[in-house]
C-alpha cells in the first residue's frame, strides 16, 4: 500500500481541477448571448470564403519526429528508475546505462544521417 | 512502467535520509491534532483537511496568472516604451480581472464545420494537466498539496497530456491555421520533452528520490551554494529553454505565429474557451518557473540557512514563532524566485525574435538532446568519482 500514499490527494485534486473548466463552460453557457446567425459560424480564412475542409493530407515529417520521440521518451522512462537507485548500484550500473545510451545514441545518428530530423 | 515502479517506491522511502533542516511548518498534523481534541477520528480529519490545501493552491495559481497577465501587460508597455495598462484599478492591476470577466459573457462560438466534441475538449485537456500538476509543487517542508512518491516525474507524464489537446483543438477546428498550429505545438512539444526530462533526470539522479521536497532538502544544507545550479549549469539552461519551448513562449511560439498563422490552434475560438487556452498557457508558464526554482533555484531555501540564522539569533528552530517565519519565508522566497524567472521569460518574449520551425526541430534533436546525454552521463560519473557533492 505504501505505493499509494498521497494519492487520494491525486483523485482529489483532479476532481477539483476538472472541475474548473467545466464550472468556467457551463457559467459561459448561462452568462453569454446566443445567436447563432449565418456567417458567425463559418470557418476563419482572413476574410475569404472558406476553400475547401481542413481535414486534408499533412506533412509526413510530423509523423517522423513522432517516431523518434516514441523512442527517446520510452528511452527516459527506462532511465528514471536507474537515477533514482544509482547511489546503490554503483559503477556496474554506470556502465551498463552507458551501454543502454550508446545504443540509443547510435539510433539517434541512423536518424540523423537518414534525414529524419530534418525538417525540409 | 507501472512495474518499474513499485519496484522503485523502496528505494526512494531508503533514500529519504533524516536531513539536517528542521521540519518545518506541517499545517496537516496541527490541524487534524485540532479536530481530534474535538473527537473526530483522524481519518475524518484527514478527510477533511483534503480540500483545504487543493483549494488554497487552486486560488495561489489562479492570483499568479492574473499576476503574471499583469505583469507582461506593465512589462510589454516599458520595453515599448508605452504606459499599458492605468485606468482599471492602481497602475492598472484590475485589467486581468477584466479581461477575464469579459472573456466570461462572450458568445461560444463553434464553427459550423468543427467537430463540436472535440472542439470542446480540447481546451479542458490543456487546462487541466497544468492544474493538476500543481499537486507537487512545494511551498515549504510540509506545504504542498500531497508529496507522492512519484513526485516530478508526475509532473513529467502531465505534461505529456497536453499536446494531445493542442491536437484535438487544432485538427477539431476543422480550419487550415487552426492544423498547422496544433500539429507544430504536438511537434514542438514532444521535440523539447525528451531534453527536459533528461535534465530532470540529472537532478533526480543527485537526489535519488522523485519527491520535490526531497530534491529541494538536498540543496539546502548549505544555502546558496549548495543550490543544483552550480551542480546542473548545463541542466538548468536545458531545462529552461525547454520550460519555454513548451510554454509555447517567444522565442518558441510558432503554434501561435500572429503573422502566419493567426493564432494557430486558437483561431476559432472565442469566449470561454480561448480564456481556457490562455489561463493553461499562463499557469504552465508559472508553474514552470516555480519548478525551476524548486529543481535548480534551492526551491523555499532562504540564501542563508534559516537554520543558522536562527542559532545566530539564539533561538530553536522548533519555536513555534521561528516555525511560522521560517514557513512564510520559505513561501516568499519560492514565490521570488518563481517571478523573477518568470520577468526573465516575459523579457525574452518581448526583445527576441521568432524561430523558424526548421531551427526549432534542429535546437531540440540536434543539440540539446545530445547536451543532456551528455550532461547525464558526466553527473553520473561525477557522482561516483565525488559523492560527498553529488547527493552520495
């Protein structure tokens, strides 16, 4: 149980913080005029006739670097228990994260060389 | 990672050691104490000390926005040479409120075309990490809403929540700025994420414990100078050009490029939730300088131990009157800190220009993902060469 000391205090205050926007919408709700005429709901393009949806094809890049986060902050996410224990482990541990970094190191050049990290 | 874990909570129970700083203020046990006298049983007492601090954080983060609005609005008018602000209340200080009453009886609008579930969710996912993340952050030994276990790595996963809503809102808007931007904020977002969480890392690494109050006990035997940042120089820089990146701030604020992309993933919205959108950014940009001066800026820690001072003065550190003005100090100094980073940030958004995406993607992969590898790897091997300084 000792993991979960403290966190009724989690489940309390994610309570309370989801209650924050939603009191703010709903006092919106009531407090705002409503008028929902013609034009007002048409989608924004400085000024011109909406061309087209947005809901269109994008760049793959964004999809690239997505890949590469995945990578690096499961990467993080190892680590974080082997800072934490570091002061017992000692120098096995160091080189053994050594190994682990190169590793990912020699991912991150593959990426690099092969253009992933470029944007254009 | 759930595994991990529970493996890991031990380890940080064996390395919170019985530090040399005083306890401090602890509202918690003082106030169940109370009610107990008057026959509540302590688990209605902790009960009903839950909400007592959630709400008084809720209220500090709230007047710190506002604090913080005026701020950039009194900042912005002197680097440009204007006045700002001056009529609503001395020096203008009511113009926040204001503004937020205004925002408060405009019309909701949602586009025709937008996915209007979606639309509405998104601003309610960015709010609420950034609020939520507030749980862990200390104002003193005991002030804080609940120290968890998993402390700043809570923190570290929250803020990972938020680009799912910066995505929701840009792609729900069904408009082309309104794409661009929220797909440059997930990507920016994620780019910077990684070198925050290596530099977090290197501190949690010389603390060896996740717990903020932990890593703050750890700075302050020696006041100012055993603060993380002449131990993290490198980390602290990281670590705040990192906070800005993902703050969505000038030099870093191509989601909301004005010149090219409107307002970016804000565009369609109005009222309510555009208030939302802009109270998340401005918590998260306190929030975050209150956690730089809690990792790196000795957190509650007076630059001269309270501790020596009160000795000096002949005085016990457990004296009730010490324990109150050691806590008020501790609350005051945090909160210094906090604003004088955050001046710094507004500073920056003001006198520096933007960068190109191009420049931003390689910033983030290209140099400070390396540095704080790097930067790890020396803390690491710093600690075993000399572990007297580095958290043993």
């Amino acid at each position: 149980m000792f993991v979960l000391s403290g966190y009724d205090a989690f489940l309390g205050f994610l309570l309370i913080s989801a209650a924050v926007p939603v009191l703010a919408l709903v006092s919106n709700k009531v407090l705002s005029p409503r008028s929902q005429a013609g034009e007002r709901q048409l989608t924004y393009e400085s000024g011109m006739e909406p061309i087209g949806g947005a809901w269109i094809q994008f760049n793959i890049r964004y999809y690239m670097f997505a890949l590469v986060f995945v990578i690096f902050d499961v990467e993080t996410v190892f680590l974080y228990p082997w800072a934490v224990a570091f002061h017992t482990l000692g120098l096995l541990a160091f080189i053994e994260a050594l190994i682990f970094i190169a590793i990912l190191v020699v991912a991150l050049a593959y990426a690099w060389r092969k253009g992933a990290l470029e944007w254009s | 990672m759930v595994p991990a874990l529970a493996d890991l909570t031990p380890l940080i129970s064996a390395a919170v050691t019985p530090g040399v700083v005083s306890p401090g203020l602890d509202l918690e046990s003082s106030f169940s104490a109370a009610l107990e006298g008057f026959g509540f049983t302590p688990a209605a007492a902790h009960l009903l000390w839950l909400p007592l601090p959630m709400l008084l954080v809720l209220v500090a983060a709230v007047v710190g926005v506002l604090v913080t609005v005026w701020l950039e609005r009194k900042i912005s008018a002197a680097v440009q040479q204007r006045i700002g602000p001056e009529y609503a209340g001395a020096l203008g200080v009511l113009q926040p409120i204001a503004d937020g009453l205004k925002l408060l009886v405009k019309e909701d609008v949602i586009p025709a075309k937008a996915d209007g579930l979606l639309f509405t969710l998104g601003p309610i996912l960015v709010v609420v990490p950034v609020i939520l993340s507030w749980l862990v952050v200390p104002f003193g030994q005991h002030l804080l809403i609940s120290n968890v276990g998993v402390g700043i790595f809570l923190w570290i996963s929250l803020s990972s929540i938020q680009p799912i809503g910066l995505l929701m809102s840009g792609y729900s808007s069904n408009n082309k700025y309104s794409l661009l931007g929220g797909l440059r904020a997930a990507a920016q977002s994620i780019s910077y994420e990684i070198p925050l969480a290596l530099a977090v890392l290197a501190i949690v690494m010389m603390s060896n414990s996740l717990s903020t109050v932990d890593i703050v006990d750890q700075q302050n035997g020696a006041g100012i100078l055993s603060w993380n940042i002449w131990r993290q120089p490198v980390g602290f820089l990281i670590f705040w050009i990192c906070a800005l990146a993902e703050c969505e701030r000038l030099p870093f604020d191509l989601p909301e490029a004005e010149e090219e992309l409107v307002a970016g993933y804000q565009t369609e919205y109005a009222g309510m939730k555009f208030a939302l959108f802009y109270l998340g950014s401005y918590i998260n940009l306190v929030l975050s300088a209150l956690l730089v001066s809690v990792l790196y800026l000795g957190g509650w820690g007076f630059p001269v131990p309270v501790e020596w001072l009160a000795s000096a003065l002949g005085l016990s550190p457990d004296a009730p009157l010490v324990q109150v003005i050691t806590g008020s100090v501790g609350i005051v100094m945090t909160v210094l800190k906090a604003y004088a980073l955050v001046f710094i940030a507004i500073l920056l958004r003001w006198t520096t220009p933007r960068v190109r995406i191009d420049q931003l993607l390689d910033l983030g992969w290209k140099f400070l993902l390396p540095i704080a590898l790097v930067n790890l790897l020396v803390t690491a091997g710093l600690k075993l060469a000399f572990p007297a300084f580095f958290g043993g």
